[in-house]
C-alpha cells in the first residue's frame, strides 16, 4: 500500500498494486540489454524488482537514458505492476518513465569476487550487496524481536551509561579516556551495575546498546565494539534466570523463522537446524561438563613456558575455551546452558552456590553449529557482606562501588540477569562466517574505518 506521505512505492509492497502504475525509486544491481529491450533489476531497500524498457513504448531519449544505466546508478520508474514468476523478486515493471538522479561510474564492486580485506575496506559500499543486505535486514529483525520480547512480558527499556567510572567485569580490558578534571573514564563493557539499580525500582528492566571490549582477539566471534541486551530481574533466581534465557532465544529463533523466509533462504541457510530451537534445551553443570570432556579427552589448551600444551585431563577450575565449547556442542542440535562455575573464573558480583561455596550461580547458553557462547549471566550476590569481600579480593576500588552496595543496604532482594550478545546470535541465526559480516561497520584491533 502506497504510504501516504511519500510519492512513490517500495519494491516489498508490490504485490498491493498488481496492474495498477507505480513510480519506484532505487538504485540498480543489473541491468541487461538485447535489441530493443533493457532489463534494469531495481533495488530499494525493501527487494528487487525487474524493470522493463521496450523501445516501442517509449521515447528515443527514455530508451537511451536506460541503456545508459551503470551499476549502482540511482533512479526513479514509472510503470505499471505485473506479475511475473521468472522475475527477480516475483514482479515486473513495464517503464513509461525514467529519472536518472545519480549516473555512477566506476563502482568499485563489481559482481567478480573480492578479498575479504577489499570488501571490509569498502565496507560502506559491501552493506548494498544482496548478502549484507539480507543479513542486516536478519539483523533488524532479531532486534525488534528481542524489544518485542522484553516489551510484551512487562520488562521496561533503561538506558545505561556509556562512559563509567570503574569496570564492570573487574578487567583490564577497558578503553580509557580523560573525564574533566574527574580523572579517568572508561566505556562500558556491560549495562549490568546500573541495570540492577533500575530493577530494585521497576522490579524487570532491561538495557539494550553498545559495549566495548578491549581485548586482543581476533576470532571470527569477537568485536571491540557490540551490542548487547541485559535484562534485570528483582527476586528472580539463577532456575528463573535460566528460564527466561531459553525463551527469549526461542522466541528470536522462531521469530526469525517466520518474518525472514526470503531473506534465510537468499543465505542459504539450512532452516531445518533453526526449527529444532525448542524448549526445553539443554542443561548441565560445569562439574558434569568436565566429566565429559574428561571421558572425551577433550584437552585444555594453554600456553606453558611460551608454548601451546595439551593438558589432559582436563582439570576443574579451568574456565572453558572455544576448544571444549565446540566439543561439547557437537553432541546437541539445540542450546545448551552451563551452569555453577567455579567462583575463580567469574566475575565479582554472582552469587555462590549455598550447596558448593566453590562454585557461583552463574549460567552461559552455548549455541549449536560452533555459535559458542551467545548469553552469559548469574544470579547476583544480595548480601553485603559477601560482596564486600570479593570486591577487596579482585582488587578493585571499594570507594567506586560503595553506589552499588547501597543496592544491598537498602532492600536487597535476590535478583539475577543475563547478558545476550546480539552479534553472535545473528551470526548463528544467519550462518555467516564471521562476526565482522553482521554489524554495519565493524571495529576490530585492526580496523576502526570506515
């Protein structure tokens, strides 16, 4: 249906004006010519469509301007709407108009193959590509489906601050800036502090934007910059906290499923494995996970006197690199959540287990198909005193956190909360082989343009 505030139609919405004329507006992706024919593939954004230029039908000048047509020229139609099933897109358009806006010349794209390193220099020109395009509009989707999620199940959006005065995960991998005459700034790694403030309010909130990390990977599923959602729930356990994770991963998946056809199937994506994302998934401890990768010898890679070792068996108290994850993934075509890791390896704020003072009520949801880990969280620890204690023993400033145990001197309450890595999940969603291909303009520690 033709908005009523524009002048024009988008491509997504032609079959609403099947043998009505239309003016479209786009940019060409191909055009080819025989005799007194010109066939311009329309893009605007929404789809593809094939337009048609007979020479018969129009003027000396229109026939000419359309043969003049380069790769991404932009242009405006004027036609009327046929159904076509051997066209791209499913539609027609016979040309009675045609306005050229932008001729363009030597679009540095062209429909050969190019290196990854030309593609992610031209990164601001790849996004126009039919598969950057289906994945970003993939990418659209997963994000109204998570607000969706959280907004339907009385979850209220809080923005968290960006700029910080201490870290979060009480690492060293944190971007840092000059603050006034305050001292020292850091971008955030995680909404989380300030989304469990909001939640001693509003009781479920959740924040959902962009985070840094200043480490040195270059795996295809890191990034220095991504997007991440974190709800916060007042008087939810590490059990409710789990149960919501598989929903809201569910509910994506399934979403996706039906509002992307086109857009999976452009991707080649084999949709079968994203059906099978039911709940319930899986589950199992960490102490459960090391006994099976001991019975596997699945071993811990690390790095001994400057050399990479195998370390078998694989000891307990050793967090899980993408080595074990993948291992333990290939035996499941759905989630799987880990669950009571030991208090080492995570961070300050989750709770330890009362049956097992050696481990922490913290969760991580692996993917299938060597996703990894695309949702991290805890229960938080609510009493004082124990935080107290292990903020002193990571080291960390306790005058920068006295705002955050006030949370547990004014009516503490049992709470808990997850963070969802967007990136990874629409990468695993869209099989796309590096996390660099499913953020507009990706920043790695060797690239910050464009």
């Amino acid at each position: 249906m033709m908005s009523p505030y524009k002048s024009f139609q988008y491509i997504e919405n032609l079959s609403e004006a099947v043998g009505k004329e239309v003016t479209l507006r786009g940019w060409v992706q191909n055009k080819t010519g025989k005799g007194k024919l010109q066939f311009i593939v329309l893009r605007d954004g929404t789809g593809i469509c094939q337009c048609v230029v007979f020479k018969p039908n129009t003027s000396e000048e229109l026939f000419n301007d359309a043969k003049s047509l380069t790769q991404e020229s932009s242009i405006e139609v004027k036609g009327v709407v046929r159904a076509e099933e051997r066209a791209p897109g499913g539609f027609e358009i016979d040309v009675t108009d045609l306005k050229i806006y932008c001729l363009t010349k030597d679009y540095p794209i062209t429909p050969k193959e190019h290196g990854d390193a030309f593609l992610i220099e031209h990164r601001h020109l790849w996004l126009r590509s039919s598969r950057q395009h289906a994945i970003m509009r993939v990418r659209a989707a997963i994000v109204k489906a998570i607000r969706d999620f959280f907004d339907g199940n009385g979850f209220k959006l809080m923005d968290s601050p960006i700029l910080t005065p201490s870290a979060c995960e009480g690492t060293s991998t944190l971007f840092e800036t000059k603050y006034f005459d305050l001292g020292n700034a850091y971008l955030s790694q995680s909404g989380q502090l300030y989304a469990e403030a909001t939640a001693m309010s509003l009781g479920k909130v959740y924040t959902f934007g962009p985070v840094f990390r200043a480490e040195h990977s270059k795996t295809r599923k890191h990034l220095t910059e991504f997007w991440m959602v974190e709800p916060e729930m007042a008087f939810f356990d590490i059990n409710d906290d789990m149960d919501l994770a598989e929903d809201l991963v569910e509910y994506i998946v399934q979403y996706t499923l039906k509002n992307c056809q086109q857009e999976l199937k452009l991707l080649e994506r084999d949709t079968t494995k994203l059906e099978k994302v039911r709940r319930p998934f899986h589950r199992m401890s960490y102490s459960d996970a090391v006994d099976w990768l001991v019975e596997n010898k699945i071993p811990l890679k690390k790095k001994i006197d400057g050399k990479d070792v195998d370390v078998l068996p694989f000891p307990w108290g050793e967090d899980f690199g993408t080595v074990q994850e993948e291992a333990i993934m290939e035996q499941f075509d759905k989630p799987c959540i880990i669950h009571r890791y030991p208090s080492e390896v995570k961070a300050f704020y989750m709770k330890r287990d009362p049956n097992d003072s050696r481990v922490v009520l913290a969760m991580d949801m692996l993917g299938p198909e060597k996703a990894g880990e695309i949702i991290g969280g805890s229960q938080r620890e609510d009493d004082i005193e124990l935080l107290t204690q292990r903020i002193h023993n990571e080291n960390l400033p306790l005058e920068d956190f006295q705002w955050y145990l006030d949370l547990r001197r004014f009516g503490s309450v049992p709470h808990s909360g997850f963070g969802l890595g967007l990136e990874r999940v629409v990468k695993w969603i869209t099989g796309a082989a590096h996390i660099r291909e499913v953020i507009p303009f990706p920043r790695m520690i060797y690239r910050i343009v464009p």
